[in-house]
C-alpha cells in the first residue's frame, strides 16, 4: 500500500470530519450570496414578463402598458405598502392574497397613474418568509394556517407596473391638476390584476444570520452526499478486489487500486468501517506477503477497532512473528503473555520473552513442560530468580499430585 493510503487509513476519519467542518465554514459566507443571486434572478424573470417599462405614458384610452416610475401613496413609509403572501420562490399561490396599506400611484414622467384594483408583486424590494412591517394584515391561508413568503414594495420604490390605463376622473383627477400633473387610472389588465415588480436588487426580509444558517447547513448535507457516494464507489471497488483474491486459486497478491479506492472511502463517516473490514480481507489472504505488508494489515486493524488479540492472530497468520510477539505482549491476559513469551523465545529474544513472563501468574500455566519452558527462558535470560519460581511451581504440584 502506498503511503497516502496508509495515512488514509490512520487519518481518514479526521480528514473527513474536516471536509464537512470545512464546507459548512464555506456555506456561512456562500448562503447571503447565493441568496442574494437566487433573489436577483428571479428579479430579472419577473421584470422580463411584464416587458420594457415605458416612463411616461403613451397617448391613447384604454389600453394595456407596462410603465415604469416611483411608487407612492398616503402617508410615508412602510405605511404605504403593498405585499403579496404565500409564495415560494418564483411560484405564487393562487389566487394571490394580497394587502395593501394605503391607495398607491405610480409617478411617471408625464403624470400620476392611480393604482386602482387588486395588485399583485411579482417582484418586490423586500422578499422572504417574515411578513413585512406596516400594519398590514397578513391574510389566512384556506385551511387557516398564516400565509409564508411575502413580496414587498413600499412608498418610494422604483417599480415596473403592468396594467390597462385608462384616464383619471373624480377626485383623482382633481388631485392631479392641482398638482399641475396630469392623471390616470391603472386597472387590471388581462391578468385579472395590476403586476408590480421592482426594479432594483430585492432584499432578504430574513436576517443574514438566518441565510447563513441556512447555508452552512445546504453546504453541510451536500458534502455528506458528496463523501457518502464517493464512500459507496469506493467500497464496492474495494469489496471487488477481496473478491478477486478470494476467488484466485494460487492466492494472487492483493489488488493495489482496491486497496487505494478502499482507503479513499475510509474518509467517508458511513462507509469507513466496512471499507476497513474490506481492505484488512484482502490482505489477510494475498499469499505474496512481505515485512512491509504485514505492517499495513497490522495499521488498518487498528484503525478498524478490532481486539489485540485479533491483530496478534493476523499478525502471526501473516508470518510476522517478530510484529505477532509485540502485540501478544501488548495485550492483556495470562494466556496472551505467555503465547508473546513463546514467539520471543522462538526468535531467541530471550530478554524479551523473560519480560513477558514476569508478568504471568504461574498457576496459569497448565501443563509440566511448559513450566520446564519458562524456567529454561527465565535461565536463559540470567535471572535464577526467576527461574526458581518456576521450578518451585513444578515441585509444589507434584506434591500435590497435579498432573
């Protein structure tokens, strides 16, 4: 195994923890921005279906047109405000529900058109789920629950209207020659109602924080995805290189690619575990086995959780006896000790074998030649000691009669 599959399989978990922290740090800067495109764009779409605002208004009665100019209305501020509810995204509920806080107008170049019949904004200066500031109502929903996603304009905006104009008479006319400007009405086109869209970047009615979230998050779930499914292809490539050598009759060596996509997928939190498992299969049976292989076996049994006592086993089913004695020596238990002594021993690591055994209790070893084993290391080792212990345990169970 190369080594940035083996630092995969010591890292891998850290490194994949990492990506997510990582694309949830990109999201919190992302969410604003992507939300502020995703308004933007809408914003074109819907300015595009009204068609080019004209900025004064054309000679003619009764005729549609699209115009562009200054929202106003009685009163200042948010108290002149129309908003549309229910919608979300580019879809609006039907039919729209809509409120408006004060009689609106439209100031064009030429005079004031009178916003006169139900309006709908198709795209407004303020978007979101929070219902606008005003005063106004919000209006229910048919099954009662209140109204989310709102469309906005207010008092001052520059807007795009699109409506049949037909001239202003009564009071609205009055108003407007002595304002020396001339007036119309707006009516309700062949959409059934007066479409406003303004004409600028909308904003977010959502604080920046909430967008943030809601990006961190966005971009949290999609890297997980993104690892889970880079985890899949990689486990099934690694699953297919054990079968390859489980399915060899000679016992071919193990397949490097398998193992390399089984170490990619060990980044993945939902596929670490098997891939592991996968990979420490196809190890354990390649015949062709040398030093450095046992090692990476002996590596991705660590990483995998397994018991010391299975990676001693492994170790020494490898042919590692050297590696096989550590992790015997490693582990806890009489039987384990004494198993590390008799690999050392067989190397002729008497010192070590000598450490092992100081730390078995005698009566845990069973039979005569065995305690005549440890005795022997303990002399080889040059500790007499030692070595009595393991003679007095010899004498004390014959006469006892013990077999």
């Amino acid at each position: 195994m190369g080594s940035l599959a083996l630092w995969l399989v010591d890292h891998g978990l850290a490194v994949g923890v990492a990506s997510l922290a990582l694309a949830s740090l990109v999201g919190l800067w992302a969410g604003p921005a992507f939300a502020r495109l995703a308004r933007g764009r809408r914003a074109v779409t819907a300015r595009g279906a009204l068609g080019a605002g004209e900025t004064s208004v054309p000679e003619g009665e009764d005729f549609e047109v699209t115009l562009t100019g200054v929202l106003h209305g009685e009163g200042e501020g948010p108290q002149a405000l129309t908003a549309t509810f229910g919608v979300r995204g580019d879809q609006t509920v039907a039919p729209p529900r809509s409120t408006q806080g004060a009689s609106l107008s439209l100031r064009v170049e030429n005079g004031d058109v009178a916003l006169d019949g139900p309006v709908e904004v198709r795209c407004g200066s303020v978007e979101g789920a929070s219902p606008p500031t005003g005063g106004l109502t919000v209006p229910e929903d048919p099954d009662g629950a209140r109204a989310r996603g709102v469309r906005s304009v207010a008092s001052g905006d520059r807007v795009r209207v699109r409506g049949a104009v037909v001239p202003a008479t009564g009071a609205d006319a009055r108003a407007g020659y002595r304002g020396g400007r001339r007036g119309w009405r707006m009516v309700p086109g062949a959409a059934g109602v007066i479409a406003v869209a303004y004409e600028g970047a909308p904003r977010g009615a959502r604080s920046p924080s909430r967008e943030r979230v809601a990006g961190a998050a966005a971009a949290f779930l999609t890297a997980l995805v993104a690892q889970t499914a880079l985890g899949v292809v990689g486990l099934s490539r690694a699953e297919s290189s054990r079968g390859a050598v489980l399915n060899d009759a000679v016992g071919a060596s193990c397949v490097g690619g398998g193992l390399g996509w089984g170490a990619a997928s060990t980044t993945s939190l939902v596929t670490r575990r098997r891939a592991l498992e996968a990979m420490a299969l196809t190890l354990s049976c390649a015949r062709d086995r040398d030093a450095a292989h046992a090692a990476s076996l002996d590596r991705v049994l660590a990483a995998s959780g397994v018991s010391c006592e299975r990676r001693a086993r492994s170790m020494e089913e490898a042919g590692a006896y050297a590696l096989a004695a550590r992790r015997w020596a490693g582990c806890e238990g009489d039987a384990s000790l004494t198993h590390a002594a008799w690999l050392y021993h067989s190397l002729g690591e008497h010192g070590r074998a000598h450490q092992a055994l100081s730390r078995v209790h005698a009566s845990a070893i069973r039979d005569e030649p065995s305690l005549r084993r440890a005795a022997a290391i303990d002399l080889l080792a040059g500790d007499a000691e030692g070595a009595s212990r393991w003679v007095r345990e010899i004498a004390e169970r014959f006469e006892r009669g013990d077999d």
